[in-house]
C-alpha cells in the first residue's frame, strides 16, 4: 500500500510541470548586427542563412531584433516562414535607418495594436536625446496568445553606445511609458541591447518594476551575450529580456549554438525566455 502510494506520487510529480502551467510564451531578443561590407566574411550576405536556421531551430514566439536595416527586415519577412512584423526606421519614422522591429508567430500570436516613440525629450517624432550619438527608439505591440487568448505587451529597444545620460533618460523613459500603455497590468516583456552590464546604475529603475529572465529564471546561463566576433570579454552581458505579470520563467538561454556551419550568426549571441502566464 506504501509502495503504491510513493508510485503515485512520483508519477503525479512527473506530470506537474505539465498539469501546473499554462501554454509557454517562447521570447527572443537578437542584435542582428547591420549589414554592412567592412564586416567581410561576416557580412550579412553570409551570415543570412545562418539567422533564418537559428530561427526555425529555436522557433520563438515574439522576438526583437536590433540595428536591422530595412533590407534585412524584408529578407526576414520574405523568408522567415510564418513571421510578421512591425516596426519603423529610426531615422525618419518610415524606412529610413535602423530599425528596432518586432516579429511574431502568426500561427501562435495575435497583433492588437502598436507604436514607437523615441528616446528623447521630444518622443512622438524622430529626435536625438541628450547625449546620444544616434536616434533611439522603443516599439511596442500589444498581443494575444492565439492557445490561451492572454494578451500581453511586448517592447523592443536599443539603448545609446555612447551617451551614458541618454542611455539612463531613455530607459527611465521606456519604464514610464511602460506604466502608461499597460493600465490593465497585463503580462509585459522588454527586450533589447542596453549597451550596460547587469551592474550598471541605470537599471536600478527598471529593476524595480521588471526582473531579468536571466536572473530569476528556473534554468538559465552566465554566458556574456556581445561576442565581437570573437574578441570580446567574457563579462560583455549587455542583451536582456524582462519582465513582469507571467507567473514563471522555466529557462532562459544565450543561443551561442552554430548555425550552417557558421561560428557567428551576429556580434551578438540572441538570447531566450520561456515564459508561463
């Protein structure tokens, strides 16, 4: 009778992860590095194929990407199977420039609505904030889970290089508006190349609204996410996904994985969340 009991139970423990949670929201953020020729054999003429592969591999749900140049944005739409997008040129609003897009599932996810503001003191129209050195933007979409029917937020962006003001401006910014767009306190993710390690002051806002997936998720890594090619610090973690309002992240991960035979698909490794509403 013990022993049929223990049996049960064991069982009924293997089953939990499944019983327990709903649908998984696979997320994604990817610098996809901008296409340009100085980068020689790793253009993106030969890194394209190699992306498209780690797409089908990893197959997320919603993903970001940064500092993708409207040529790669059509080539992802084009040839990225069962993925639409939204998203702008920095630089006029329109094509120009890069872009902080976001892509979905069409299949899995459902597109409400969306917009982009810019990192500035003025951010209803292409500026330049503070310090920065480029024009920076934020898309956000509001969606919904075509599997549960929950709606959630998503918010891409790529903080300043240079500008250590814009960078803390933008991001307060971000955190502000994230507030304003978000009365009904839906799920949220914020994905996005911040260009500051984990440690750096001008996360301590967004910390204390969001939590990095990479930091609270069940199974995760300590793998630095800018690579350079190959030449960068083992300390370069600079690509995050946040979030607030899902109930647990099982596994967080920075895809350093090789894709058609390619040791780098961008400078930047694409990072990922599993999410349960």
């Amino acid at each position: 009778m013990i022993r049929r009991f223990i049996l049960t139970l064991m069982a009924a423990a293997l089953l939990l992860p499944q019983l327990s949670f709903g649908q998984e929201l696979k997320v994604m953020s990817y610098n996809i590095r901008l296409n340009t020729e100085k980068d020689g054999t790793n253009a993106w003429m030969y890194r394209c194929p190699a992306t498209l592969e780690m797409l089908k591999d990893q197959q997320p749900d919603v993903f970001g990407v940064q500092e993708a140049l409207p040529e790669q944005v059509r080539f992802l739409e084009e040839w990225a199977d069962g993925y639409e997008c939204v998203g702008v040129g920095r630089d006029d609003g329109k094509k120009k420039g890069e872009h902080m897009s976001i892509f979905w599932n069409k299949k899995n996810i459902k597109l409400m609505k969306w917009g982009t503001f810019w990192l500035s003191e003025t951010p209803e129209k292409p500026s330049m904030g503070w310090d920065a050195a480029c024009y920076r933007t934020a898309t956000w979409a509001l969606m919904k889970d075509k599997r549960t029917g929950k709606k959630f937020y998503f918010v891409n962006t790529h903080l300043d290089h240079v500008g250590k003001q814009a960078r803390a401006n933008g991001l307060a910014l971000i955190v502000d508006r994230i507030a304003e767009i978000n009365p009904e306190g839906y799920p949220m993710v914020l994905t996005g190349d911040f260009n500051v390690k984990p440690d750096d002051p001008c996360l301590t806002g967004l910390d204390a609204r969001m939590k990095s997936t990479r930091k609270i998720a069940a199974k995760t890594d300590s793998h630095h996410t800018y690579n350079g090619w190959g030449k960068a610090s083992k300390d370069m973690v600079i690509d995050y996904i946040y979030i607030s309002g899902f109930s647990a992240c099982p596994e967080y991960q920075t895809v350093t994985k090789r894709y058609s035979d390619r040791t780098f698909i961008s400078d930047h490794y694409p990072v990922t969340a599993r999410l349960i509403f």
